[in-house]
C-alpha cells in the first residue's frame, strides 16, 4: 500500500527508501528463521517423522536446505514488486 501511494506520487527516491527498508528487515527475519531452523531442525521434523530414521534423516537435511534458502526468497519476494 505504501509503495502504490509512493509510485503514484512519483516518488522514486521514497520508492528506494522503502525497498532499503523492506530488504533490510525481511533479511533480519530470515536471519533469524534460519537459525533457528538450523538449529533445531531435528526437534521439528522429529514432530512429524517418528521412527523412521532414514525419512527422519532426510527431513532434517531438506529443513535445513529450506532454511538456507529463505534470504534468496525473500531478496526474489521483494525485488517482485519493484
């Protein structure tokens, strides 16, 4: 809503602004969902995998290779929209 009213002012630099701001935080966020998935990704999918280790195992690995992943997707998420 506030890059609509910024764009259709014609504002490129408050445009700039928020897509810093945006980055900015959306990186802090993710900073942090990775680390905490990361670290506790075995607890978590030992929440929905149970006795199995071998799914278990590849639940943890493709958890963590989520994780990893999340700063890419939100640097594509916000540079969508601009």
């Amino acid at each position: 809503m506030i890059a609509g009213t910024l764009f259709g002012e014609g504002d490129r630099n408050g445009l700039e602004k928020l897509l810093r701001i945006s980055m900015r935080a959306g990186f802090k966020v993710s900073l942090i969902l990775v680390i905490i998935l990361v670290v506790f990704a075995e607890p978590l999918a030992t929440m929905y995998v149970s006795g199995q280790e071998e799914i278990l195992n590849l639940a943890v690995r493709g958890l963590r290779f989520f994780a990893i992943s999340l700063p890419f997707i939100m640097v594509a998420s916000s540079m969508a929209g601009y």
